[in-house]
C-alpha cells in the first residue's frame, strides 16, 4: 500500500484510519496476512470512489472492510494464525506498560489466539457481528446494512453470537485470569534466576514442553524435571522487558545495539506452566514486528 503523500488528504484520511480497519479485519480473520489482505483492497476501492459522496469516511470504510471479511471467511480463504511452535509465528507484542493498539484494549489479555480459537466456533455473520459491534462498538443498524439484515436482527445475532462466546469461555481457563498467569511467569524466571529447582518444579505442568528457536533449528524439552534442569536457558534468555505475546504473558530483550536478542513465551494452565517457546534466532526475529527497546 502507497504512503500516504503530505497533499493527498484522501490518502492521509485514509492512514488515520488503517490501524482500526486492520484490526477489524484481524478480528474477524485470525491472520495479519488475510487482515492486510483485506485492507489493501479497502484502500483499492476507495481510490475508485468520489469521495465527495462519501459522509462518514470511518463508517465507509469499516463497512467496506466488513463486507470484505465476510466474503472471505464465507469463501474459508483464510489462512490460520501460525501456532507458537513454528518458526516465524505471527505475534502481537506489546509491552506490558506501554498503551496497547486499539484492538488490543477492547478486550484487554483475552485478544489472543485463545479467543480467535473460541471465534472460531460462531458462523461468519455471528463472528462479524460480534467482532463488529462488542470489540468496536459499531451500532447493529450498521452491521446489518453489511450482512442485509435489519437492526432488530442484527442484534439477535450479537446476542446468539456473544452467549456461544461467554459459554466457550467457560473453557478457557488460561485466558481468563492475565493477571495469574504473569504472577506464574514471575514466580517460574524468579526461581530460574536463583536456580532454585524444587520451585521450578512447583510451577511447572508434569508434560511441559520448552522449545528453543536456535539457528540450527528448534530444540524441544518434555518433562517438568528436564525443563528445569533447563531452565537457566529461559532465564539469561528472560532478562528484558515483559511484554503481552497474542495475549500470553511474555518477556522480550534487546542487545545493546538494540536489535532483539530473544522473546519467551508462555502458555500457562491452571497455576501452571504448561508450554514455553524461546526465540533466540536472530534471522527469525529480525522478521518479526517487535517493539523498540525501553
């Protein structure tokens, strides 16, 4: 997509909106590439409309954008969001202290793969509407127009939509508390700190799994002993910043030269700590949309 030129306030309207729309998009689609995807074309058809007929440029647009993401989840074109295991995942990172995107602050710790996972099981109009009108507020007489519904309908599909949501939830247990599992996260790097191995223990799942994303490929461990005897890994690998990964608590550091030296991330049940990914490649990072060092 072109930059937006200083004299092209259709362009620069346009930009002003773009972080909305690819978060909409993403929402709905579960992949950053379907999202950008989806933008690109928004940005196609603008071009070749008059903009003089258009009133509400952000209502334009995200209807433009709805409809379009509709399209390709009725289609099933989209590509699912990479798993933690693969070697160039499609993270959201945000650092824990600093403002998060718009998405991200609608729905707080439960914006990660968790609860693409759990839109997943709403039909395309329900997961648009929901989307839409819970996560931005857009009202049901504008949904509506994008799905040829009236406003009354499109709310009952909000409705349906968010009690499948709620009752999925129920299920999701790591999604649920943020707060509980960072305070995991923080008991498991301190004991990895001071190589204190029976607390290590007390935090870790009996089957977890630690992949370390090396050079030379990735390096799994299985077994909450083995991990901790590994766990000194995870701690040099930790000292940085704690950052929010698809909503799983991570950390991220930096070198001095500030190019990112590594990202952990971790998956956390019930109080414990059942998956941990290392990143430590830096041609895999450097491919990654990481946040400037704090």
């Amino acid at each position: 997509m072109p930059e937006a030129h200083p004299t092209d306030p259709i362009a620069d309207a346009f930009q002003s909106h773009r972080d909305r729309l690819r978060g909409v998009a993403y929402r709905v689609l579960g992949s950053h590439a379907d999202a950008e995807d989806v933008v690109q074309e928004a940005w196609l058809r603008l071009s070749r409309q008059d903009a003089g007929t258009i009133d509400n440029l952000g209502g334009w647009l995200t209807t433009v954008v709805g409809r379009i993401s509709l399209d390709v989840l009725r289609s099933g074109r989209t590509r699912p969001e990479v798993a933690l295991d693969d070697r160039l995942p499609e993270f959201t990172v945000t650092l824990d202290d600093a403002p998060a995107p718009e998405e991200l602050v609608a729905l707080g710790d439960s914006v990660g793969l968790a609860l693409l996972t759990v839109l997943d099981s709403l039909r395309p109009d329900e997961r648009l509407a929901f989307v839409l009108h819970d996560v931005f507020a857009v009202p049901h007489g504008e949904i509506g127009t994008i799905l040829g519904k009236s406003a009354d309908a499109t709310k009952m599909l909000t409705s349906r939509a968010r009690k499948k949501v709620r009752q999925t939830q129920g299920d999701q247990r790591s999604v649920r508390d943020g707060r509980q599992q960072r305070a995991v996260v923080r008991a498991f790097l301190a004991a990895a700190g001071q190589g204190q191995f029976e607390q290590l223990l007390q935090v870790l799942h009996p089957e977890v799994k630690f992949t370390v994303h090396a050079p030379d490929g990735p390096f799994v461990t299985i077994g909450a002993t083995e991990v901790a005897s590994r766990a000194r890994i995870a701690g040099q690998a930790a000292r940085g910043h704690a950052v929010s990964v698809n909503g799983r608590p991570g950390v991220i550091s930096w070198n001095e030269d500030g190019r990112p030296l590594s990202l952990l991330v971790f998956g956390v049940t019930d109080g414990l700590i059942v998956e941990m990914s290392a990143f430590v490649d830096p041609a895999a990072l450097a491919l990654m949309d990481l946040p400037d060092p704090v």
